[in-house]
C-alpha cells in the first residue's frame, strides 16, 4: 500500500496522546507524532507518515475514515474514540451487573456508524439463580430485535469458538463497563499478545480500568479487533433525536405506521409503537430507554 519514502501508509494501532503506534504493511511498528492541524487521530486510522531524522516520524495525513465511533465530549461535540469499525461487540457479565442501557446506547452508535453489533454476555460461569434469568432475558430481547448475541466464559474456555465466528472479516471493538473482561476475552483469542487484564475492586464489584489505551491487534487470518477502555456512561449527546430513534430498530420501524410523522410516540393518538407496546410486541425495558435517551434533557452521562 505505500507509495514512496515521503509518503507511507500505516495503521494506528494505538494512541498515546502525543504519540501514535502505527503497524505497517511488513508488521513493523513505529512511534509517531502527528501533525498538529491534523485533529484527532484515534486508533483504526490509516494514515501517511515519513521518517524524520533521529528515528523519529511524522505523521502527515489521514486516510477517508470509515465507522468512526465516537462519544460526546464535555462540549458536546463528537469525539472519536476508533475508526474503521465494522462491528460493535457489546460486552457484558452477571459481574459488574449487567447494564441493558449502555448496551441500548452502544446499538444507537452501531447504527449511526452503519456497524453490526452482537452482544456478548461473559462469566457464565459466575451466573446463579439470580442472575440466570437476566442473562436468559437479554439473550431473548437482543436475538428477538435481530442481533447476534453469543454466551462465554473466558474462565473455563467456553462459547469462544462462536466468538470466533462472529469476528470473522470484521473489524470489531470490545466495548463495555470496566471489569467485563474484554482484555481477557482478547488474551484468550490471542494469547500472544500479553494483554493487561485486572481483578474488580473487592469493595465496589466494579472494574478498576485496567485498560488505558485503545489498542488494534489483527486476527491471524482477516479481521482485527479493538480493545477499548471500560466505560461507566456512553454519552450520545452529540446525536439528534432521530438518530437516537433509528438505534432502536424496532421502534423505528414501526415508527411509519404511526398517524402524525412527527409522532414522538408518547402520547399521540394512534401512534404504532404505543399500540405495539400494549400488546406486548416491544420491550417496555426498550421503550424506557429509548425515551430516557430521547429526552433532550438527559444529562445522565459523566
Ligand atoms: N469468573 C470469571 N471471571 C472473568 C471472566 N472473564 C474475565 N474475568 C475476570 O474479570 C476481571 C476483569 O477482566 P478484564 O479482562 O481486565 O476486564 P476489562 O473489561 O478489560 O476491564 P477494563 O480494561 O477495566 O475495561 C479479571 O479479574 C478477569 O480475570 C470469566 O469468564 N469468568
Ligand atoms: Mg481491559
Ligand atoms: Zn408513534
């Protein structure tokens, strides 16, 4: 893929801050900064780099991104957390509890990105009487609104083989609350690589954060996977209403039938999705959080 000297092609395969690790077409690994006016480079990206002198390189441009997934910033804007994402793998466990609105906010960013999203449920081994029945009914809800949804446990090596499966000629993020066991899913899919795993806090049940950076491995044979750094909150405050609506899938779709076009699908008469709600045909669990992220007013993100 590279063209010259002056004008190479790399991958960032991770972000520093200041500094950037690029992987080339031969494997090699570079450390590189990149040009100031160049905004944000984040982890997926391709970009054009040279050498410069003392082993140092520079970064000179980025390539057309493609499924850039991205939160809101303190200022509301969108920031760029990876690009190049084809495939959202929402990761969830019975420890720390699983959370069905993060995973609500991660299927409104598939969307708006046009990436796939399936949902992993983790730690089966650490699913009881209680908990058993959640992890049931997410399997139900997700499968039922057309998403993939796969059970393991990194623990006894189980369920991975159909990991596998949905990783395959995707590029697909690890994304979650901290503590799941994203790095861990990674480490057992490639074990080579070493990557940092940490317990939860004995006092909280939560993850500690144990994964700091963004970082790309590629699959062995087509594909790569992103490991991100667990979340408490996944703001989309950056998006607009219909986006939000478009994530909830089944919400939208029935939304054409509705009698007004502008329906907000709240208290209008003759509305389809207030009807398919009384029947039982969407999710109440769904119906809340769409209009919990609908709400303008939401302000429940850190
Ligand atoms: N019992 C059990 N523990 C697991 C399983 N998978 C991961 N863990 C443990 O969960 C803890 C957190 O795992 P990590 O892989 O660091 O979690 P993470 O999602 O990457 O967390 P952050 O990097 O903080 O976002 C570690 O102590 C893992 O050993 C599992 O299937 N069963
Ligand atoms: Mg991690
Ligand atoms: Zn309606």
């Amino acid at each position: 893929m590279s063209t010259d000297n002056e004008d190479n092609i790399a991958r960032v395969v991770a972000n520093h801050g200041t500094e950037l690790t690029l992987a080339t077409d031969n494997g090699d690994r570079i450390v590189a900064s990149p040009k100031k006016k160049l905004g944000l480079i984040v982890t997926g990206d391709l970009v054009q780099w040279h050498p410069e002198e003392h082993g140092n390189a520079r970064v000179t441009g980025v390539l057309e991104r493609h499924g850039t997934l991205a939160r809101t910033d303190r200022l509301g804007a969108a920031k760029p957390i990876a690009a190049n994402v084809s495939q959202l793998l929402a990761v969830t466990a019975p420890k720390p509890p699983f959370d069905t609105l993060l995973i609500d906010r991660y299927c409104i960013a598939a969307h708006n990105i046009g990436a796939d999203l399936a949902v992993v449920i983790n730690k089966e081994d650490l699913i009881d009487e209680h908990t058993a029945q959640q992890a049931d009914d997410i399997e139900a809800l997700y499968r039922k609104i057309g998403y993939q949804v796969v059970r393991c446990s990194v623990k006894q090596d189980h369920g991975l083989d159909n990991i596998r499966k949905i990783l395959k000629d995707q590029v697909s993020i690890l994304v979650g609350q901290s503590g799941v066991g994203k790095s861990s899913l990674l480490n057992a899919l490639l074990p080579d690589e070493g990557i940092k795993t940490g317990p939860l806090s004995i006092n909280s049940g939560l993850g500690r954060h144990t994964t700091t950076v963004t970082n790309w491995y590629d699959l062995p044979h087509s594909g790569a996977i992103i490991d991100s750094p667990g979340v408490r909150q996944f703001s989309l405050e950056h998006l607009a209403g219909v986006d939000i609506q478009a994530g909830f899938r089944e919400i939208s779709s029935l939304a054409a039938h509705c009698k007004f076009n502008d329906c907000s699908h709240v208290h209008e008469p003759s509305c389809a999705v207030l009807d398919a709600l009384a029947n039982n045909e969407i999710s109440p669990q769904r119906y809340r959080h769409f209009r919990q992220l609908s709400d303008p007013g939401d302000s429940s993100d850190g």
